[in-house]
C-alpha cells in the first residue's frame, strides 16, 4: 500500500475481511492545498537555509585537526583500557571456573 509522488496511496477501507475481498472499496487520499504549495515555497526555504548556514561560525582547518586528533587519541585510549579489563575479567573467570 506504498505510493510515490506519481501515484497517491490508496486506503482499502473495510467493515471485515469479507468485504474486503468481495467489494475491494478504495479511496484515493486527496493531496491537501499546503502540499501544492510546497513547489512555490521551495526556493523561498531554500533562501532561507543558505541565509542561516551564513550565520554559523564554522571552525578553523586548525581547530577542526586538533579535535579530529583528540578524538582518535581518546578512542585508542579507551580502547586499550576495554581491552585490558576484558582480559582481567576473562583470566579471572578462568581461574574461578577452572
């Protein structure tokens, strides 16, 4: 019961299964006057973005390496610490169970 923007959905509307089969009543969804609208909006929004994405204050090359690097260095850190624990726990339960 999918649709595209070529072909609306459609609603199979019933009162039981029987019907459903028998009759096979449908009802194209009527699209509404604010999605006709969208394609004279469009370029009005579309403004609009590019006026806001002008107001953000984008990082340096050189703030965005040093938080990149950070980062990297935080996720091998936290790597080696998981995997440090995960063999205390894992020699641990060896020496327990046997």
């Amino acid at each position: 019961m999918g649709s595209t923007p070529s072909t609306p959905a459609k609603v199979i509307l019933c009162a039981n299964i029987q019907t459903a089969r028998n009759k096979k009543i449908e009802v194209t969804l009527k699209t509404t006057a604010k999605n006709k609208n969208f394609l004279k909006k469009a370029p009005q929004f579309i403004g609009e973005v590019r006026e806001e994405a002008s107001k953000v204050t984008w990082p340096s090359r050189k703030e965005t390496s040093l938080t990149t690097t950070i980062v990297f260095v935080f996720a091998i850190i936290a790597a080696i610490y998981f995997m440090i624990v995960d063999q205390i726990i894992y020699r641990a339960l060896h020496w327990i169970i046997g």
